[in-house]
C-alpha cells in the first residue's frame, strides 16, 4: 500500500511552485472548475501556511491558510483526483489544525468554487455552514468616463488616518470598532497599500490594495462613510485607483463581492470589473472539526 507524506512548505523555489501550480491546473481542468488556491500568497516571509501531501515525491495533495484576525482561519486545498477518498485531504486538514490551534484559531472558513462538485460534497461532509457566496471580479477595461467626481483626491494613508479608517470601516461593514482595530493591525504588510479619500480635506472613503505580485494587485476593503453614500465616491475612488494601477503597469486587478450585492457589482461592472468566478464560503468551529477528525 502506497503511503502518503504529509509536510509543512518550507520550499518556495519556482521548481516547487511549479508543482503547485500544474496540480491546480490538473484540478481545475478535471473537474471543470475555476478552482484558484492562492499561489500568488505562497512565499517564505509574511506568506500563507501551506501543506504538502506527497506519494513518491508526486504531490497529490495542497492544504494552505492564513488569518486576519487571530481568531478565523481562510483555508484554500486541493487533492488530485486520482487520490480522492484515500485520506488525503484528511492527512493535510489534521497537520494543519494541530498548528491553528496553538495559534488559538477558533474556526475555518473555506473557499469552495461554486462549480466544484467534489469541493462541495467534500464540504458538505465535513458539516460546515454555508456563510456566503462571492464573485470574483477582474480589471477587462478601465471606462475612461469612470469617475464623475472632480472635487475628491485619493492619497496615501498616515498615521492620522486610523481612527477614520476604523470608524468608516466598522460602519460600512458591520463590524465592531475592536475587531477592525485589530484587522488593520495585523494586515499591516509593505505590499498592502492604503488609500483615503478626501472631499475638500474631509475624509469620505477609503480603499485598499494587495500587491501579490509586481504586477498582480488585489483591491480590498473598499468602502464609503454610509453618510456620504450615494453621492458618486465610490464610483470615483475605484476609478482613481485603478488609473493608478495602470499607470504603475499592473497587467492583472481583481476584487471581490458578496453575490447579494447588487449595487457594489454593478459599479465595479460600470468601473469595467467583468466577474471571472463565483466561490462559496463554508464556516466550521476548530472543535467540531476535531471531533469529525477523530
């Protein structure tokens, strides 16, 4: 009987993204899906935990994560599809539970394409609730008509900037002033950039971006004071910010948004976002995933 080698990554070569990479290709193709396990956040310093399941030295198997928060882990996996219902996503999911837990990690979410039919069943038996759904979206051409406010500038954060920031954040998407406080502070990364927009020196918005990659950038916690909503920002924020993207020759933006959102998806749809994929999020308590392990 063939055995399985479950291990931390600690190699980040090309060699070994590589590896990576065709196994997600070899995934999506099989299964017809848009499977995406976030290839671009692998990376020795400041990247996403990740596991191996190798079989003479074939990787049959993919399990990474990372948190925001301390308290929620965001999980990416996959196992090739010769391997399924052998243990294997078991094997990763048990390796990295062990590390989550001495974290003090208290739940996982999983991203699941919304056209993986193993993904979902795998999900599914695993007992985890459905939370959300959201839609990939990326950058096809920037409409040069975009912005409609002349009178807003966007500029670089400082430090006299986080109250607002919290304040406009927590308000905008429900959260509590504590949790984005300590959001910020542990998303504070030299490649995630934030910007404030100002209306004559009022601040009215703000947006951020993830450079994954030079030329790779991932918007983020794009949101407007809900007093000053419905008065064109949003539309002209991401239209700013996009033109500097360009401008600094990023080939690839995207961004994301809840399904329900209607209004956010047409105004990036009116920016020139079109939606490449649609994922499902699944929610499960790290204690009731160990009883399931046992």
């Amino acid at each position: 009987m063939q055995e399985f080698q479950i291990i931390r990554m600690k190699d980040f070569s090309i060699h070994q993204i590589d590896k990576i990479q065709r196994l997600e290709y070899l995934c999506k193709t099989s299964d017809r899906s848009s499977l995406r396990v976030g290839i671009e956040s692998l990376k020795e310093i400041g990247g996403d935990e990740a596991y191996l399941c190798q079989i003479e030295n074939q990787l049959v198997g993919f399990l990474s994560w990372y948190t925001s928060d301390g308290i929620e882990a965001n999980i990416n996996g996959m196992v090739h599809p010769d391997f399924r219902r052998k243990g294997v996503f078991i094997g990763l999911l048990k390796q990295a539970l062990s590390d989550m837990q001495l974290q003090g990690i208290q739940s996982c979410r999983f991203r699941i394409p919304s056209n993986s039919e193993s993904g979902l069943d795998t999900i599914r038996h695993l007992g985890a609730s459905l939370t959300t759904s959201e839609f990939s979206m990326i950058l096809n051409r920037l409409q040069r008509d975009a912005s409609c406010r002349t009178d807003m500038v966007l500029r670089l954060e400082n430090d006299q900037d986080l109250e607002f920031m919290v304040r406009c954040s927590s308000q905008a998407f429900g959260d509590t002033e504590s949790w984005t406080r300590n959001y910020f502070a542990r998303t504070r990364e030299p490649e995630r950039i934030t910007y404030v927009a100002k209306d004559n020196m009022i601040p009215v918005g703000m947006i951020r971006v993830n450079y994954v990659q030079m030329d790779h950038a991932v918007i983020h916690d794009f949101c407007v004071l809900p007093s000053c909503q419905g008065s064109g920002y949003g539309r002209a924020i991401l239209s700013e910010l996009v033109k500097l993207l360009l401008d600094q020759k990023c080939s690839k933006i995207r961004l994301g948004v809840v399904t329900e959102n209607r209004r956010a998806l047409n105004l990036y749809q009116s920016v020139g976002f079109e939606v490449s994929a649609e994922s499902h999020y699944y929610v499960i308590s790290t204690s009731r995933i160990s009883k399931w392990l046992k």
